[in-house]
C-alpha cells in the first residue's frame, strides 16, 4: 500500500494533548503516542480541526491505519491478509471480535493500535450515527482497494497496470473515497462549512485524495519496482517510467488546481490553512519530481522539514 504523503492528509497544524483536545478515547485510551508514533501530520492535525470534526476523523484515521497494518503485514501471506481485511471490515460494522496475528517488525504505534482496536470501535459507536455511517463507508471502500492491491501483486515478478482505469479507480479507493468523506463530515457538522455546494466540494474532495495518493504512487515508483509491482500503466523500463511520469505529474497537478477550488471554499481559517497546506507540499514534491533524474528518483525525492516551514507561513496567509 502507499504511505502518506508527508503531510498528506487533509489537515495539518500545531499538536496538543489528545486527551484534552480529541473526544476519540475516554480514560487514558489512544492516547497521544499512539497517534503520534502512526502519524505524525494527522497528530499535528486535529488542535486545528473544529471540535465537531476530531472524533469522527479520528477514529476513521485510525482504523484506516489499522487496515493499512493488515494489508500490509508481509510475513502473512496474501489469502491470509484477504481474509483478515474482510474479518476486519465485520468487525468495524458490527463489532463482533477480531484478532490479528503477531507480526514480528510493527512499528510501536502500530503495534499498540492492532492491540487497542476495541476501543477504536467503542469510540466509533459513541459518535452520532450520520458519523458512524460515514466512518463505515469510508473504511469499507479503503479494505476493498487494498484487497485489489493485493490480488493485483499476488504474481510473481513485475507486475503492471494494464490501464490508465485501473491506477484512476484505485486512488479513488484508498484516498478520493477519503476527500468524501471529510466533506460529508464537514457537511453535516458544520452550517456554514463551504461556500460551495456540496455536490461541487464532494467532486473537489475526492480529486484532492486521489491526487494526493497519485503523488505518493510517483514519489514511490522506484522502490515499487524492486518490490515487483509498477502502479504507472503499461510501463516498466526505466526510460518507458520517465516518460509516463510526466503525464501522470500533469493528472496530479489538475487534482491540486481543484484542491485549491476547495480550500478556498471553506468558511472556517483554520480549515483553509489545514486543508491547502497538503497540496502546497503536493505541488513541491511534483516540481522535484519532474526535475529528477532516475539516479535522484532511486534516492528518494522528499521535501524539508525547513520548506515545510515555509509553506506553512503561506498557508497562513492564504488562509486568512
């Protein structure tokens, strides 16, 4: 599956104690190294959310994470993991039990997350329903493309896209459905959430994720390939990559023109700031991209701590 783009989802900000800030756990539950250790920008993310919208993208994150783990716990094989999503998926609908093996190399977050997925769902079942419906739907289209990401790879050698479809309908899954599902939050929490209709934010949302999950699959295009899959259709040298990279940086970029579309149609400062510093970072990682040579691409094409900085101090201005 694709990591984050650093900073890559659609809020980042100054972080605080959970505890305090996020009504996501009760009595010293997730607390904030759990949250912070499975990510970092998301941890930062929630002082800048309003109050309405922590728990519910709380808990979707942190489930999402927690089907991340599953698919990608690669000392299991892959029926094994199939079959743990699809337990996972029951699980998050009707909380009946579910248990994950032990996996030798977690992460510490990820760790105490698979440990704790009970309070996760004893905190999905405290949100209002219209919430709980969302988390659910957003969580099931997720498992439904990693269970395709899987039975796509499962052959032997490198394995490619045969369709332009194919790599469309897959960040939609893992990442457009997400732009959904923050504006259907942020829709029925929130009166005056965007000047913009919802149909149009719903449209723009969705184009945001999967553009970000499309910079992710370009950062990652090297080290895919050692790992026997290429996510970019119908290439797979090295100059064949090169060259269809840069058609997909141009899809990405479009993505981020409606990004901006909507981040300039929330209401709230804090949600603009939160909203359009992601694709500021998105908009470098592509400048960068574009520049690089296959040895510079192999390294790994990343942005500044210090840039993110920089960035930031725009997001501010752009946001009020």
């Amino acid at each position: 599956m694709k990591a984050e783009l650093g900073g890559g989802e659609f809020a980042v900000g100054r972080g605080g104690d959970l505890r305090e800030d996020c009504g996501v756990v009760k009595k010293g539950g997730l607390n904030t190294k759990v949250l912070k250790d499975v990510s970092r920008s998301f941890y930062l993310s929630l002082r800048f959310l309003p109050k309405a919208f922590r728990s519910s993208t709380s808990v979707g994150y942190l489930l999402a994470r927690a089907s991340d783990t599953i698919a990608d716990a690669g000392e299991l094989g892959v029926e094994e993991r199939r079959e743990l999503l699809s337990q996972f998926v029951k699980f998050v609908e009707t909380g009946e039990g579910f248990e994950m093996p032990v996996v030798a190399g977690l992460p510490e977050g990820e760790r105490v997350l698979m440990e704790r997925l009970d309070e996760c769902v004893e905190a999905l079942e405290e949100l209002p329903e219209c919430q709980q419906a969302s988390v659910r739907k957003v969580v099931g289209i997720i498992t439904e493309g990693q269970k395709w990401d899987l039975d796509r790879f499962e052959d032997k050698g490198v394995v490619g896209l045969q369709s332009d479809e194919e790599l469309r309908k897959y960040t939609y899954q893992v990442a457009g459905c997400v732009g959904e599902f923050w504006t259907e939050i942020g829709f029925g929490v929130e009166g005056d959430f965007a000047r913009a209709s919802e149909k149009e934010m719903m449209g723009w949302g969705q184009a945001y994720g999967r553009s970000l999950q499309l910079i992710n699959i370009l950062r990652d295009v090297p080290e895919d390939l050692e790992n026997g899959r290429c996510y970019l259709p119908g290439a797979i040298s090295k100059e064949e990559l090169l060259r269809e990279r840069q058609r997909w940086i141009k899809e990405a970029r479009e993505g981020l023109d409606l990004a901006d579309r909507y981040a300039e149609a929330l209401s709230g400062k804090r949600m603009r700031f939160g909203t359009v510093l992601p694709a500021m970072i998105g908009r470098e990682t592509l400048d960068r991209l574009e520049q690089s040579t296959w040895d510079e691409w192999e390294a790994g094409v990343k942005v500044s701590r210090k840039e993110i900085y920089r960035m930031m101090a725009q997001a501010v201005r752009f946001a009020v």
